[in-house]
C-alpha cells in the first residue's frame, strides 16, 4: 500500500488536508489545526469590528461637535435658554457680568467655522441681558465686542435688546471694544453707558452696504446664453448680477437699492448720535461714512469715552452701579465641541484646551474666510459690515 506524501502544516484560512485514506473524517491532529485557525480569524475579525466601530463612531460625534449639533448639552443646567456663569475675576460683593459678541453679527447663527450651526450672537446676547435683569446679584453688565459687523437686522435686534435692558433694569452697560468694534460692532455699542475701546481698536465704519456681482456679458459671451426670466413688476429684478448694466431699468433699480441703504445709514447715524448724544464733536457726520478709524481718533471724535483695557472697563462698570468692588462673571454657552467632550461649565480654558487638541481646524480658521462664506450665503442682503 503507497504512502500518502507528507502534507505541510497550514493554518490560518487554509483548508485542512483530506485525511488518509481509509480514515473517515479529520484526524484528531487536522481538528487541531481547524480550531486554531478558527479562533485566530476570529479574533483578528472581532478586533477588526471593533476598531471600525470606534473610528466611525468618533468621527461622527466630532462631526456632530463642530457643527454645534449638540451645543444644547449642558445648557440646561443654569438657565432654560442655555446661558452659563463662568468665574473670570474673583472679588467681593456685587456682580459684573460680561457678554460677548464674537465674529459677524447674523442671527440665526454665525454659520460656524464649517457653515454649520454655530452659536446665534442675537439670542445670546438677549438670554445674557434678560439673565443679567433677573439677578439681583449683578449690578452693571459689560459688553465686549470684538466683531466686523455684520446684518442690519441683527445688529437692531442688540441695539433694541440694549435699549430695552437699560431702561427696565436700571443697570449700566458698559462696551469694552477689542480688536473691532466695526459697522454693526459700532451698532450695538452706540447705545451703551460708556465706552472703553482698546489702544489698538479699530471702530466706527458707520455705513451700510449691499453686497453684489454683475456677470452681464461675461457669461453670455462665453456660453452664449439669453436671460430667460420671467417676472411681473418692472423692478423685481432689481440688483440683479445679469442685469445690463447700461439698461434704463438696471439704472432705476440701483438708484432704488441706493435710496434703500441711504435710509438704513441715516437709521444708523440716528442710533449714534442718541446713543453718545453731547459727547460727539460738531462734525462726527463727516467721520461716518463708512471709513475706519483708530482708538485715538474714535475717541476724539466722541466715539468712545477712553482708551484703556478691561480692568479699566471694570472700573467704570462698578463706578456707574455704585459699588466699590465687585467680582466678574463672563456669560456664555457650552457648545459643540466642549459639550461633546464633557467639558465643565466653570472650567472654560480646559475647553479650550480639548478643543485645540481635538480639533486643530478649528482654531486654525481664519475670520477672513467666515467673512467670505457669509457674503455667499446671504447675497444681496443689507450689511452694516466692514470687509477689507
């Protein structure tokens, strides 16, 4: 009888060998080998799942943080709209609560650093002020601003929320302006107590504008196209990027658009000058034509009340509430990220440190390009804005 050949051990995925002739089934030596193979694909696949399983569940909550899809965690703690008390000056006595308005002024949201969600500055600066009014504790409240401007409407929904808080509370506002305080930045601190902007501000650019394009021409010659719109009213194209710029329609409808704008401005300047009132130099209408100006030029101008810092806004804040000492609590909104990762409410700069490790996109976004999505997203829309 002929000797099978001697067959090589092969594990892993490989089939067992057939077994000698004669023999019915696998040999207790060929079970061996069928088991250990099992068992280490096993493993291997489990392990496999479970990895897969982690890196797209991670994936999907730090998508879900960014966009501010969860940025609700956490808010309800303190406040039904969200509002949180975080330490930032210790001290005795009476409260000063700060809140911020941080990048362009849209309500609904500042769009995010990825178009997503992201905090609105309208109803968190509405939910801080109706917080403030509410706590016998706080005496005065200071508004800091370091923001470009941004919406007509937005920044009027502040101006009013401002109007209304000082006049039903009786506690003094008081700005303290950071790097920009531009436009609708400029909008929303006219109607404060005082004013302290930084030595390095940039403020005023006291205009509004319509942002827009004209493609007349240009598309037509390349791909040869015919506007094709249809519409009743001989204006209801008005502004629009394929109008011919030569038309006696296109001409009536900026002219229309124009008369539009220069309303809001002299709303504008209206708001500034019942907001600083005496303070302003005879010929501040000339300043307020959209430019730009300095801390020191803001400031002679009547602008704002003092150069200084925060401690100096500080000062001012417990000078007009009438207390000599106070502690400071800044107002905010445990959002995305932070949320996420089950950041405490009192500890904001362990915040900023997940979120910078997590995320380093985020805090390598520039304002630039927030201010560039903005303008695409809303088109044709009236903007107190400053966008160099």
């Amino acid at each position: 009888m002929d000797t099978p050949p001697t067959q090589p051990q092969q594990y892993g995925m490989q089939p067992p060998p057939p077994p000698p002739p004669g023999v019915p089934g696998p040999l207790p030596q060929y079970r061996s080998q069928m088991r250990v193979g099992g068992s280490r694909t096993g493993i291997w696949r489990m392990i496999g799942i479970v990895v897969l399983v982690g890196v797209v569940g991670f994936n999907l909550l730090l998508f879900l943080g960014m966009f501010g899809a969860i940025g609700a965690l956490g808010g309800s703690k303190n406040d039904p709209h969200g509002v949180h008390e975080y330490p930032r000056e210790s001290g005795e006595g009476k409260k000063i609560a700060v809140i911020s308005i941080d990048g362009v002024i849209m309500e609904g949201g500042s769009g995010g650093l990825f178009g997503g969600g992201g905090p609105d500055p309208v109803a968190m600066v509405q939910d801080g002020l109706n917080r403030a009014a509410g706590d016998k504790d706080v005496a005065a409240v200071i508004l800091q601003v370091n923001s470009p401007g941004g919406g007509v409407t937005a920044s009027d929904y502040i101006y009013d929320s401002i109007m209304r808080f000082r006049a039903e509370s009786k506690k003094p506002v008081v700005v303290f302006m950071k790097d920009l305080a531009a436009s609708g930045g400029y909008y929303v601190s006219a109607p404060a107590d005082y004013i302290v902007a930084s030595p390095t501000t940039l403020t005023a650019s006291i205009g509004v504008i319509i942002q827009g394009y004209n493609f007349h021409g240009t598309l037509t010659e390349v791909v040869k196209g015919q506007d094709a719109t249809v519409k009743a009213g001989g204006n209801k194209t008005m502004g629009s990027m394929f109008g011919d710029p030569n038309s006696e329609e296109y001409r009536q409808g900026r002219a229309l658009l124009q008369a539009l704008v220069d309303e809001m401005h002299t709303r504008f300047k209206k708001i500034v000058k019942d907001g600083r009132g005496s303070k302003l130099k005879p010929d501040w209408e000339t300043y307020a034509d959209g430019r730009i100006v300095s801390a020191s030029q803001a400031k002679e101008i009547g602008l704002v009340d003092d150069i200084g810092y925060f401690r100096d806004a500080r000062k001012k804040a417990e000078e007009l509430a009438g207390i000599s000492e106070s502690q400071v609590v800044d107002y905010g909104r445990q959002v995305g990220l932070a949320a996420l990762l089950g950041v405490e409410a009192n500890k904001p700069e362990r915040a900023a440190e997940l979120v910078d490790k997590a995320a380093p996109a985020i805090a390598a976004a520039g304002l630039g390009n927030k201010l560039e999505e903005m303008l695409r997203l809303y088109p044709g829309k009236p903007m107190a804005i400053w966008v160099p």
